[in-house]
C-alpha cells in the first residue's frame, strides 16, 4: 500500500514542489495540501494521513503547535519536518523530534534552483525509505488487540521487555573501556536524549557521538543533550583536548576523529574529509580513529539508523579487540545500522534503548 502524505507549508512553492517529487515516487500518494496548522489539523481528521510533509514556522498555527495537537488528540499520524538551517529553526527542530516528529530535512540553501530541487529530492527519498523501514518495524512488533492499531511509532520510544542477548556469544573481558563511541541516525535525538541521562556525570571517560546531522543541527542537539544529563555535552571542536566526562558530539557537515596529540593527551581533529557511506559525519570514520587510539580499551555502540554506516568501522574496531554493542531491533526507529552489525556477527551486546546505558557502563 502506497504511503499517503499531506503536504502542509505555508508557502505555495513548498507546496508545489515537494507535492511534485514526491508524485515521482511510486510508493507515495499525496493525498492533499494545507498552507496552514489549523487547515491541516482538519485534513487529518477526514483525509487519515499516514504522514505529514510539515513547515516548522507557519501563520495561525506552527508546526510544534501542530504536533502537540496531533499529541493531545491522538491522532494516527506522523510528522516529517521540514527546517530551515538557522540556530532558531534548529532548536524548534529538536522539540518537534522530542514532541514525536519521524524526522526532519533541512530546506536546502544551493545557488541555483535546480541544485535545490536534487537536493531536497535526495533528502525526501531517503527519509521516505527510512519511513517504509519504521512501518515494517511497527507491523511487526504490533500487538494483538493494540487499543490503537495506527498509532505512530515515533511518538514515544517503547519500553522493550526482552532481556539483553549477548549475539550467541560471551567472551571474557579483561581490558577497562577508556572511552566510548557512538553512530546514530534516524531516531537519534530522541534516542539519545533517552540514554545519556542515565550516564553517570562521573563516568570517568570521554564518549564521542557520529549522529547523521548537518550543520547547525548539531550544536543544537549537543546543547539538548548537556540540559538533560549530569555530563558536559559540547558539539567538538577542532584541536580540543579530550576530557573525562564529556559527551563529543561531531559537528554536523564534518568528519570527526581522535588523534594523539602531546604525551599521553588525546585531541579532536575535525576534517572537510570526503563523505563516507554518504555520510558526514561518518561513523566509519570516527570508529577507525578509535580502534586505532583506543584499540581494546573501547567501547562501540551502534544505534537507530538507516544504512549501514558504522559496520566497517566497527570490523576494524573489532579487530583491535573493542567491545560492541548494537541497540535491539525493537526499540529503534529504524533496524538499519544496527542490524548491519548484528548480521554481520561483530556485537557481543544486543541491547535494548533503555540498557543501552547500563550495558555501557558495564565495560568501565
């Protein structure tokens, strides 16, 4: 069945442009357009969306006002936004991801119209085929007799009751972790915003996290994360000395790696290196650096994402002897990298969102 999509901005060339890729897609059915949230709250209840297309800023109702009604009246249907890449339109983001939007893409900013138009093509394609993963996830895992058969699976991250498995696998460890790397994508914000306040604020060691992101979005992100946990979470900075106790989060638009700098001192380097798995920042790239600073006093987690961005940077981690832990199909927005490393064999802890915490804290 085709995916039916109402179209909501409050610009009429929004409107035309993304109804018309989106009509070149042959799993999607746009099913009408509202140019404002009080417009499209009506449409949802007569036209049953499975997802709105929605502008963060609009007249008579914007889009977090629209998401909290969607909330208060439980209405089946998810929210893709779409965001200017401005500070504002950045941190409204992050609350429409944490209020229950599927994801967002960023308006795109090229010089000419036509580079525009690829370019937000190739970001709603993406997240479109990340939407169809999260469908096939929840028809799975739905549960007979659900009071809400339709509910959308992003509104809130399910509680998972299956125990942690350890992939077929339990291999005595005696090595510490002394740092902790992370690769996330879709469904990371909130995920993470689940997870790293169960850190403690004295874990005694750096973390560093790949979240797919571009730019301006993640300084955002890193100051979401930092009001919520009892760790400093920055967004890393080119030349910085790593610290204990700090969450590094990739800058978006940049590649991130560790490297040795004076002494026994570690620093970040953040690099204009080239994409990796369409990606930047990759967590391919950032896993390498750590199995190579790091080697067996590490730890690597693979969470929430489409792709399989983090598989080939943990093969090489895993042969310097990291601990791996991949996040349980069940709790992910989408099983895309995550599955990528159960399938290949390379987690030795298969865990759900909320032990994913705990299971790190067990290899300090």
């Amino acid at each position: 069945m085709k995916i039916k999509v109402l179209v909501v901005d409050d610009t009429i060339f929004y409107r035309k442009i993304i109804s018309d890729i989106l009509e070149t897609f042959a799993d999607v059915e746009v099913i009408g357009t509202a140019n404002n949230g009080k417009i499209a709250l009506s449409r949802i209840k007569h036209l049953k969306p499975d997802l709105l297309t929605l502008d963060i800023e609009m007249p008579e109702m914007s889009g977090l006002q629209v998401l909290e009604a969607i909330q208060r009246q439980d209405l089946a249907t998810d929210c893709l936004i779409l965001s200017s890449k401005t500070r504002h339109d950045s941190v409204i983001t992050l609350q429409a991801l944490e209020l229950g939007a599927f994801d967002f893409i960023a308006k795109p900013d090229e010089k000419s119209p036509e580079e525009n138009r690829k370019n937000l093509a190739r970001q709603l394609r993406l997240a479109f085929k990340a939407y169809g993963r999260s469908l096939e996830l929840r028809k799975r895992y739905a549960k007979p007799g659900a009071a809400k058969k339709g509910a959308p699976l992003s509104q809130k991250i399910k509680k998972v009751a299956a125990a942690v498995k350890t992939a077929g696998r339990t291999r005595q460890r005696t090595e510490k972790s002394k740092a902790i790397a992370i690769g996330i994508s879709t469904g990371g914000p909130k995920a993470l915003a689940a997870m790293v306040p169960q850190l403690k604020g004295d874990i005694g060691v750096p973390i560093f996290v790949a979240q797919h992101m571009p730019e301006m979005f993640t300084a955002s992100l890193a100051g979401n994360l930092d009001s919520k946990s009892a760790l400093t979470v920055k967004e890393a900075e080119n030349g910085e000395q790593v610290r204990s106790n700090t969450v590094y989060i990739a800058p978006g638009g940049k590649q991130m790696k560790v490297a040795s700098g004076a002494g026994l001192a570690k620093i970040i380097r953040i690099t204009n290196d080239p994409p990796e798995n369409n990606c930047r920042p990759s967590v391919d790239y950032l896993f390498r650096s750590i199995a190579r600073e790091y080697g067996a006093e590490s730890t690597c987690v693979v969470m929430t994402g489409m792709g399989v961005d983090g598989k080939l940077g943990l093969t090489v981690a895993k042969a310097s002897g990291t601990f791996a832990i991949a996040q349980h199909e069940e709790s992910c927005v989408v099983y895309g990298m995550p599955k990528a490393v159960v399938d290949a064999n390379l987690a030795d802890v298969i865990a759900p969102l909320d032990r994913i915490a705990h299971e790190i804290m067990k290899t300090l």
